[in-house]
C-alpha cells in the first residue's frame, strides 16, 4: 500500500531524489566511494556544494545580485541566534505569529532591545497581523514566512525601508515570491527542502560587519561565507540531497509552477474542510498556508472512525501539534494531488458514513 505522507518534518521529497541520494550512500558517481566517506575538501564535494549555493541563488532569483548562499548546520534554532549576533547592534523589530518566532524573540533579546511590532498570540496564532507600525530606525524587521504549527502563511511583504529578515523553513521553493525585498532569510532544510542536518541562509553580502561586537567565527556570516560554507565539516549527506531536491524543483519549472501545484492541492483540500460538515478549519481564512492546513473535527467522537479510514488509506503524519489539535497536513512540493484527494475521500466517507 502506498504511503501518503503529510509529516510536517521531517518531511516527504520526491521518489527519484530519495532513489538518487540512496545510490550515491553507496557510491558517488562511480568513484568507489560512497558520499558519506569522501574528503568534504575533495573536489567531487566542492564541486555538490557550488551546485547546491549556485542552485539556491537561482530558484530564488538572486544570483548575481550581492546575495550569498550558505549552507549551515544547527537548524532555525540556531540561525535565531546568528540573526542577532551577525545583525542587531542597538534594536530590531519582530513580528510573533507563532511558536518559532516567539524563539527568535527570545534569542534576540540577549543581544539588544527586541520591539515586538505585533502579535496574534491572543488568537492562538490563528491570523497573520497587518498594519502595524515599522520604526526607520531598527536594525532589521524579522518575520516569520510561514507556521508550520498553526497553518498560517504570510501573503504579502510589508513595505519598509529597513533590512528585512526572515525565517523560511516550511516554505521556501513552493511560490513565486519577490526574494530580493528580503536581505536575509533562513531555513531549516527538513521541511520543503532535503532532509534534517543543513540549513540554507542567503545573506545580502552589504550586510556584512554591521555590528560592532566581535562575533565568534562559527557564528560569524562573513566567516562562513568567504570560506564557501567550509569553515567547519559541513553536514555531506544532507546537502547533497537538499541539491538534488533542488535540481528536482529547477526540473518542475521552477517556484513558478510548482507555486501553481501548491496552489491546488490547497484548494482542494480547504475546499473540502469548509464544505464537509464533520470538520472546520483552524487558521484565518485569508492567512491560511498552501504548506500547512490546520483542521479540527466539529464533534470530537469522530477522531476514531477518521483516524481509521486515514490508516486504512495509507495516510501518514496527519496528527496536529499540541497547541492546536485536531489535524495538520503539510502539502510541501514532493506530496502529489493524488494524496490530497486521499485524504478527501477519507473525509467524505466520514461525513456519508458516520
């Protein structure tokens, strides 16, 4: 029986990445030697991370215009603290919509003043806030692209004249998106774009020695940068498959079309939870994200029956996060339509049957 995967991460990618990195654990292109026992100075990995980099700027549309890509380990987590560390010298500006950038908050306090612009904390993080305030004299405003947690995504990028950073792990490579508005942005690669162990930062090089404070050298963006993402041991495995899940993306047309995917997967999918009468939806409908729909049951007595056809189908990785119950179904580039409407025909036998 096939497996419908809706993990929000670690997470699905396409069958022939999966089929690609596989071959390569036990020989690289030939070479006798399997990807995980070369030299990370060999030439054969030089030559993966320079795709991988070259790669990122590319989807993004920023090559070639003062961005740099830089493959890290440590996860978001960490990139919460570098963020602050490499940039924030007197205050910086933060926008909480959920658990991860409350994190961020929290981690640039150590290191300045942290205005928090604006919040839907109250709500449960069930909406994206807007109009707020942007001070012109804040280091940089962070965001928070998308919330894996509460299925919530943001639509549209404030107009400010200041340094924009931000975290995009759950949704960066699955939509058209004006990159270069942002000067910083992050991700967690075991979300939409390899597997756990890498995380992609493409930093504005002008933002360079912002800071006054000396900043160690595994934290330091200029270190890691001029030394090509080899300052350290990179972590070989899951960049060379965060490549090849790039390759796949360029292959699918870009973010482009695999945005015009995305798209109808999650219309499909919400389509069902407002018309079915067993469910209701969680995050506000105009924020709601095409990586994550959050979804409750309106009688909660349903969960056995549903959370049996689910298994019976195939379905996997459907539980909600603690904070926001009910059911989550992360729809990253690799999950195909034919999953979605999986889970749709679980949902409407629940609803004839029970």
């Amino acid at each position: 029986m096939k497996v419908h995967n809706f993990s929000a991460g670690p997470s699905i990618l396409p069958k022939e990445v999966m089929q690609q990195a596989a071959a390569a654990v036990v020989e690289l292109d030939g070479s006798g030697l399997s990807l995980i026992e070369i030299s990370h100075r060999s030439k054969a990995f030089i030559d993966i991370m320079d795709e991988a980099c070259t790669l990122a700027l590319q989807l993004t549309g920023l090559e070639n215009k003062g961005y740099k890509a830089i493959f890290l380990q440590g996860g978001a987590s960490l990139q919460f603290l570098m963020t602050a560390y490499n940039l924030l010298e007197k205050k910086a500006g933060y926008v909480n919509t959920g658990t991860w950038s409350n994190k961020a908050i929290k981690e640039a306090k150590l290191f300045g003043k942290v205005l928090e612009l604006a919040s839907s904390k109250e709500a449960n993080y069930k909406y994206i806030p807007k109009g707020y305030s942007i001070p012109e004299d804040i280091d940089y405003l962070h965001l928070t692209t998308n919330n894996t947690i509460f299925g919530t995504q943001l639509k549209d990028i404030p107009a400010t004249g200041v340094p924009l950073v931000a975290d995009m792990s759950s949704d960066i490579f699955s939509r058209a998106f004006d990159y270069s508005k942002f000067d910083l942005f992050y991700a967690g690669a075991q979300k939409n774009m390899g597997p756990s162990g890498a995380t992609l930062v493409i930093i504005k090089e002008a933002l360079f020695g912002k800071v006054s404070r000396i900043i160690p050298s595994m934290l330091s963006y200029q270190i890691h940068a001029e030394a090509e993402s080899m300052f350290n041991t990179p972590p070989v495995f899951a960049v060379y498959t965060s490549m090849l899940n790039m390759r796949w993306v360029k292959s699918q047309g870009g973010v482009e079309k695999l945005g015009e995917k995305n798209k109808l997967k999650a219309t499909l999918l919400y389509g069902e939870i407002d018309r079915n009468s067993k469910f209701t939806g969680f995050a506000a409908v105009e924020d709601r994200s095409e990586m994550n729909a959050t979804f409750n049951l309106v009688n909660p007595e349903d969960a056995e029956p549903f959370d049996a056809l689910c298994k019976s189908s195939g379905i996997n990785g459907l539980k909600g996060h603690r904070s926001v119950g009910g059911y989550r179904a992360s729809m990253y580039n690799a999950l195909t339509i034919e999953s979605i409407e999986i889970l749709v025909d679980c949902m409407q036998t629940l609803e004839q049957k029970y």
